[in-house]
C-alpha cells in the first residue's frame, strides 16, 4: 500500500501554504494526500458539548474548503480530510505513524507576534516517525516551489562527511530528482583541535588549504554511493569554515528545500533536535525537511 503525504492544517496561512506544498508532493510522489485537523484544546476542565461541535463544525469547513481547492490544482490526485479528536501534536504525530512524509506550517493560528516556529511544529519535527517538512508562509505564492528567478529552486542537504547519514541523503538526492533540480551539499567544519594552543589561535594559509583539501577528498568519498545511485542528479558541493547552522542559513537563501538530519538515538518521549537543526528551523526562510535517521 502506497503511503501518503500527510498534511497538519488549522486554519492559519502557514496551514494553508502546507497543505499546497504536501499537494506538490502528493503528487510528484503519485500518492494520495491526506489533510488532518485537530482542535486546540479548549480551557477549563468542564468544556461545553456547544463549544466542542462548533469547534468540529469548524473543522469539517475548513478541510471541505481545502479538498476542494487542492482538488482544482491538482486534479489527478487523491486528497482525504479527517478530523482528529486529540490534541494537534498528539494528532499527527499518531497519523504520522502511516505517513510517508508529514507537512506542518511553521506556526499554527496560536502563539504570538514574531513567534518563528510554534510548539506543534517543533514537537512533531523532533518526534514523528517519518520525515517532516516545515512550511513557512510567504505572501505572493506558494514557499519554496519557484526561485526568485522564476526557475524552480534547488534543494539543499546539510551533510557530514564524517558521519554520514543515508536516510538524509537517500530524501535529499530523491527530492531534487522528483524536482528535476540542483542538489547542492554543504558540509561545515572547523580547525583540527590540535591546532588551537593554549593561549593563542596560529593557522597559516598552508594549513588551511591543507585541512580544507582533506574536507573536500573525505565529502567526495562519502557522496559516491549517493551519485551512483542518483546519476541523474546534478551534485555541487560546498566545504565552509562556518558554524554548520550559519554555513546552511547561508547556502539556503533562495532554496526550495533544506534537508538536515535529526538522530533517533537516544529515545526520549518528546524527540531531540539537535542545536544546528534548532536553529535552522526558527531562522530558514524555506521549507525545511528534518529526517529521522538512526547514526
């Protein structure tokens, strides 16, 4: 059984911009899509039944608008609505348990002004089972499906050479394949410890070429299973001497995806994001796809 794109909408124009954007990839994918709604919970501990109905009615609105607006875009494909009675988190990340890929909005109808990504988005990013794509509203069109050149943009994979991991790359090569695009690999790095004394940071140019040159050899090794398995995929690469969150923010300027990673280990409850993947989640202006991976 084919597994669908799962899509989180509450209303919000970020809800909205990710239910187009899990359609787009639906579609490209050839699966179905399914758009799941969850009422906020309601204060108090004795909620009127009125209260909950109109809350449900509201939902029922809001997804037969929505199935009928991606049915007109995109025709061919099968697109589902359902209601959810848990929690918004708590919701998809149940539903995601069937998912292929699970789409949220940045932020939801809650928080407050200048909130960059809400608890359900963060929640669901550091937990569900599947890959998660976080959607930021952009007025003027769809986030991250064209370029502002007008071309459709390129996807941009956040990778270490010393640790790779193949869940990652395996997303990030197939979705510039899907897309018919650039894929462009960054990888961070930093002066060799050693090279720090104790009082004093002394690097010649010699040094530098040195380490970046070894950089550069280990990410091409690393990268060839994924070129031979993608051959139709145009790879560029880029090594910085940047922190990694600040050389991706860099690299992702005008992209249409950013993949980076999320480590499955060690277990918690809630998840784990990792600080690089933190920080490019409040701070990216495009989609970004966080992959669960077991290295």
């Amino acid at each position: 059984m084919r597994q669908p794109v799962l899509a989180g909408v509450d209303g919000s124009e970020c809800g909205a911009a990710a239910a187009h954007w899990a359609a787009r990839e639906a579609a490209l994918r050839g699966v179905p899509l399914r758009l799941c709604h969850a009422s906020p919970s309601l204060p108090g501990v004795a909620v009127p039944a009125a209260a909950v109905d109109r809350l449900h009615q509201m939902g029922d609105w809001l997804l037969e608008r929505l199935v009928t607006d991606v049915g007109d875009r995109w025709p061919d494909l099968e697109v589902r609505g359902e209601q959810a009675d848990d929690a918004p988190a708590a919701a998809l990340l149940a539903a995601a348990r069937d998912a292929a890929l699970l789409v949220t909005g940045t932020r939801g109808t809650g928080g407050f002004e200048g909130l960059a990504v809400g608890s359900v988005a963060l929640r669901t990013a550091a937990a569900a089972p599947c890959p998660v794509v976080l959607v930021p509203h952009r007025p003027g069109g769809f986030p991250g499906l064209r370029s502002s050149a007008g071309g459709t943009a390129q996807v941009v994979l956040g990778f270490d050479g010393h640790r790779p991991a193949g869940e990652v790359a395996d997303f990030a090569f197939s979705a510039a394949e899907a897309r018919g695009v650039r894929l462009r690999v960054v990888q961070a790095w930093a002066f060799p410890a050693e090279s720090v004394s104790a009082r004093t940071l002394v690097v010649t140019e010699e040094d530098r070429a040195t380490w970046e040159d070894q950089e550069v050899l280990l990410l091409s090794d690393a990268l060839r299973a994924w070129r031979e398995k993608y051959p139709r995929v145009t790879v560029g690469t880029d090594v910085m001497l940047l922190h990694p969150a600040e050389a991706l923010l860099n690299a992702a300027r005008g992209a249409g995806l950013l993949v980076v990673g999320r480590r499955t280990e060690p277990v918690t409850a809630e998840g784990r994001l990792g600080p690089v993947t933190h920080a490019v989640l409040h701070h990216a202006r495009c989609p970004v796809a966080v992959v669960p991976h077991g290295g």
